[in-house]
C-alpha cells in the first residue's frame, strides 16, 4: 500500500524579483488533511455512524416476518447490508491509518474509496427511498397497519435515509480529494 508518512521538508523562501521583472504564479500547495476524510479522526466518526445507522436499520427491518414478502424492503436489506459491511471496512483502515500515522490520500486509495462510497450511498438511497414509498402506500393508501409493522418499516427506511445523510460527506469529501489532484 502506498502511503504517505506525515514529514517536515524545511523551505527557503524566494529570492525578491528585480524590479519589473514579471512574478510567477504561486506554486500549487496540497491541502492539509480535512477532518472527515479516510485517515481522519473525522473520517472514522463518519464510518462509525454510517456502520450504526446501516446495522440499525438493517436488524429492524430483519426483526419483522413480513419484509421478505415485499422486493423493496428485500433491496433495502441487501444494501444496508452490503453498507454495513463497507463500512466496518474503511472504520478498521481509518483505525489502521490513526494508529500508524499515515495518510491515505494516494490516488489508488482515494479512488477506490470514493467509487465504493458512491456505490454504496446509491444503493442505500435508492432502497431507502423505494422502501419508504412501500410504506407510504402500506400506511396510508391501504390502511393495513393493523396487519403489518408498520412502525418497524418507517423506523428502518428512516435509519436508512440517516445512513444516507452519513454516507454523503465521506463521498464528496473522497471526490474533493480526487478531483483536487
């Protein structure tokens, strides 16, 4: 894996142009470290809430008898589940990257995750947002709360959407840091 260690390379500063000679641009500097990105305290708090919401939302909507019945809360299980797992991933490489002391900004590292958090945040939205439409119709179309959990499927779709909410900073903070390369 290559990472970079955290070092101090000392500068000199510039000499002073002569007079009315043109200055040349700045040198591009690299951004520091935004918490919130992988090998972050931020980033492992990140990867911790999307782990719990994606469980939660996963273990109430498996405690009812009813979701197998209904693809949508099917779909919604499967990438909750596959979230979960994504998750608990990059929290043991953030735990890695703190504990060691190094970064995980290389090209490879960055793309890869920000491919799986697009991914994995697509398909919890899309679930999400198919569930909570099946729960919608269950509650208020057809009125057949007394047959169904529904309070259990609002509960998992709305754990759901939050691991969404999650999921999105690690995203786009993945796609800053690729794209700012």
């Amino acid at each position: 894996m290559s990472v970079s260690r955290p070092v101090v390379h000392p500068l000199e500063a510039p000499p002073p142009p002569p007079d009315g000679a043109a200055v040349a641009p700045p040198h591009r500097v690299r951004m520091k470290d935004v918490q919130g990105m992988p090998g972050t305290s931020g980033g492992l708090v990140l990867r911790v809430c999307q782990l719990i919401l994606s469980a939660v939302s996963l273990s109430v909507m498996a405690s009812t008898s009813d979701f197998p019945s209904v693809t949508a809360f099917r779909y919604l299980v499967a990438a909750v589940s596959l979230q979960s797992f994504w998750s608990l991933t990059l929290a043991v490489v953030d735990v890695y990257a703190l504990l060691v002391g190094r970064s995980l900004r290389s090209p490879r590292v960055a793309s890869l995750f920000t491919i799986g958090d697009g991914i994995t945040s697509t398909l919890t939205f899309a679930a999400a947002s198919a569930s909570a439409g099946i729960t919608v119709f269950i509650v208020n179309d057809l009125d057949r709360c007394d047959v169904n959990h529904c309070g259990r499927f609002t509960s998992a779709t709305f754990m759901a959407f939050m691991c969404w909410f999650a999921v999105s900073p690690s995203f786009l903070l993945n796609f800053w840091s690729l794209a700012s390369r």
